[in-house]
C-alpha cells in the first residue's frame, strides 16, 4: 500500500518501516518534508526523535492509518445518440 508521513517536528527524524516478517527499510525525514512510502499492510512505521543530545523518543504508528487514499474516479454520463 501507498503511505504518507509528514515531519511537524523541529528536527531530523529516523523513520522506520518494519512488519512480523523482518521486512523494513529506514528513511530520514527532515522538518516540514512529507514522506511517500509503500509498505505491507501489517506493516508499522517507527519514528525516531532525538531529545537530547542523549536520548531519543520513540513513537509506532499503523501503516494502514497511513495509507493515502486516492479519490474514486467521477462516473461518466453515458452520451445519448444525437436525434
């Protein structure tokens, strides 16, 4: 699935992408940069955030929360015969 993620932060975050099967791929997401990624659908992003100069937070988020939706197509009037 496509997924989107959005860096609000003030500071570098190291983004991480991982499911059960030891599937995952790390990213850097620089402040105010939106991040567009595939991953499985179990899949969970990891963010990294550093706090101080020695410590990090760390936050998950369900990539299916993530997921970017994209708008259904209009239907098409059907064209009648010109009479």
């Amino acid at each position: 699935m496509q997924c989107s993620y959005q860096n609000r932060s003030l500071s570098p975050q190291v983004l991480r992408i991982r499911n059960a099967d030891g599937y995952f791929v790390t990213s850097i997401a620089y402040p105010g940069r939106r991040i567009f990624f595939s991953a499985p659908s179990d899949a969970f992003l990891e963010i990294q955030s550093n706090l101080l100069m020695t410590s990090y937070h760390l936050d998950y988020l369900d990539c299916e929360g993530l997921e970017v939706k994209r708008p259904k197509p209009a239907p098409q009037a059907a064209l009648s015969p010109a009479c």
